[in-house]
C-alpha cells in the first residue's frame, strides 16, 4: 500500500476519533438547555414590570419576613395592599388584623380624606358594603387609619376599603380610639419609623350588622413595636367598644396579654431573645405620651411624583412615589 494512501486513511481514523470523543453527550445537552433556560428564566424575571402607586394592589410576593406581620397560616386569607397587609376573616366580615409599618416621613399630610367607602375586590370572597353599615347606628370604623395612610393617594384610597372596616360605636371611634391613633403617628414622628398591628378582638357573643352579617365586635387591640436602636420596645392596647374619658395609658398592656386575648402571635419574626423581653414586659415610662400633630406638606403637590429609583433588598425598584428632587424616597436618599 502506498504510503500516501496509508496517511489519508489515518487522518480519516483520527478525525473519526476526534468527533467521537467531542461529540456531547445527551446529559451534556440536557444540562446546556437547562442553563440556557435559567439564564433565559432570569432575563424574563428582571424585565418584569414594576407596579406603580398606582395600582392598588401590589404583584410582589409577600414577603413572609416582615417585622409587622404576626404569625399566620396557609388557610388564612392575606391580602396585601401598597399600604399596608391584612387578614381576613370571612366568618366575621372583616379582618382579623391590619400591619403596617408607619414612618415619620409618613405622617406628612399629603393627601385629604377620600371619605370613599368601597368593596375590596382583592378579597374573593366578597366584604361587607354600604347597605351592611347602612343605618345601623356603627359607624364604619378604619382599622388602619386614614390619617396613617395620608402620604399617598393610593394609600388613602385603600384605607377606605370595607375589608379595613369595622363595626365601632361612635363614641368609641371618635373619641378614645381617634387618640389613640393621634399617639401612635406622633410616637412614629419621634421615632422615626415603628410598626403596628391592630384589630378586632373576633372572640365571644357578638352581634351582627347587614345581610353580610357583620359582627360588632366587643374589644379591639393595637400593638406597637418599636425596633430602632439596641434596645428594642413594645406596648400593647385592649379598648371595649365604647366612649371612655380615660387616658390611653390606662388601657396599656404587654404584648403577652394583647396575644392570650386575642389567640394571635404578634411579631414572631423578631429574634427570639428579643421578642420574649419585648413582649414579656412594657415600660409606661419608655413612652412619650404627648402629641404632637401631623404637619401638612404644602408644597407636595406642586410636582408630580415619581417612583423612586431606589432598589430593595430582594433587588426589586423600591415602589414609593417621591417628589425629591434625587428621585429616591428618604428609605434610599
């Protein structure tokens, strides 16, 4: 054979060989498509687009880590607005709690009262409406209160919803229970930033208002928790649904007694050490309890707002408006 022939044929063996042993396996293959897929996956995931103050009810998944949301499980109903989160409690026609965390820069008045009641869409199982409230001598009491909710339009506009309504003798929601909320957005001014839970307490007989059968609860109970600095602080109310002439610190109690009286576990994210002394205890003294009015913003009007440019820890844009001329809102300034 000749040995022109004899290297052709080699070349065509070691070409063979080559393809043979480069040629990607079917596992190969798989795993290139699947990381072509998650990359792929990713890309989708950060061109998702952001939700506006606009939109009532946020998209982004709730973030079971927050400081304000008490302990819950799969078979309850959480809604969560822009504003503020809920559970609802379809028995009883209202919710079970509202959380939210108040700032100082939130107690700004911006925006006035609605005075706008409306349906909840965002509760698929429907919520109490005007007929139910309609001439039943109660008042439609907010659970998380307009004047927290006044820095935004759209959160004033969800503080009117029926699921963030409650049953309260007129006496009580104008009187003791409007104090209340005046001392919980002065403490968050002082502050800086506190979170607060509140609600009905959905226990023992209760009557019923309307043809959803809305229950008057007998009690209601707030909690703040104040975790700024290194030492940590909490308070804790249970009013009855009546006027009352009392000071608000008569009504103070641990956040352990609010908890056996309602059957809720409020804050159970906090460390572990923290939240036994927090909620063990409270300090009448620790707290100042005398108020200092909301100011209005006068001049917030006269731009428009934008979405802050700011990115959140889950690395998602911050979803507060701002009219700051850096385009952040203060959390990102």
């Amino acid at each position: 054979m000749k040995k022109t022939t004899v290297f052709i044929i080699s070349l065509l063996l070691f070409a063979i060989a080559v393809f043979v042993w480069f040629k990607p396996t079917s596992q190969t293959e798989n795993t290139i498509k699947q990381d072509s897929q998650e990359i792929q996956n990713e890309n989708q995931q950060a061109t998702i687009p952001i939700d506006t103050e606009d939109t009532a009810t946020t998209q982004e998944e709730l973030d079971y880590g927050q400081l304000e949301l008490p302990k819950f499980s799969d078979g309850d109903v959480i809604v969560r607005h822009f504003a503020y989160t809920l559970c609802y409690n379809e028995k009883y026609e209202q919710a079970s709690w509202v959380a939210y965390e108040l700032t100082a820069n939130e107690i700004i008045k911006r925006y006035d009262r609605t005075n706008h009641f409306i349906v909840d869409d965002a509760v698929k199982s429907y919520t109490a409406d005007n007929q139910d409230y309609k001439k039943s001598g109660y008042d439609r009491g907010h659970l998380a209160p307009a004047g927290d909710m006044s820095w935004s339009s759209t959160a004033m506009k969800e503080s009117f919803y029926y699921s963030n309504m409650s049953p309260q003798d007129p006496s009580f929601n104008r009187g003791i229970w409007k104090k209340l909320e005046e001392q919980v957005r002065s403490w968050a001014g002082e502050i800086g930033g506190i979170y607060v839970v509140t609600g009905p307490v959905l226990k023992g007989k209760m009557t019923t208002i309307g043809h959803n059968d809305v229950a008057v609860p007998n009690f209601y109970y707030k909690v703040i928790l104040d975790n700024s600095g290194n030492n940590p602080k909490a308070i804790g109310f249970i009013m009855r649904n009546e006027g009352s002439k009392a000071s608000l610190s008569n009504y103070a109690v641990s956040i352990d007694s609010v908890e056996s009286f309602t059957g809720l576990d409020f804050f159970p994210n906090l460390a572990d050490k923290i939240e036994q002394r927090v909620e063990h205890s409270f300090c009448i003294s620790c707290w100042n309890w005398s108020v200092h009015k909301q100011t209005r913003n006068t001049t917030s009007n006269n731009s428009a707002a934008v979405q802050c440019s700011g990115i959140t820890k889950k690395g998602l844009r911050c979803k507060r408006m701002t009219k700051d001329s850096s385009g952040k809102c203060w959390q990102h300034d």
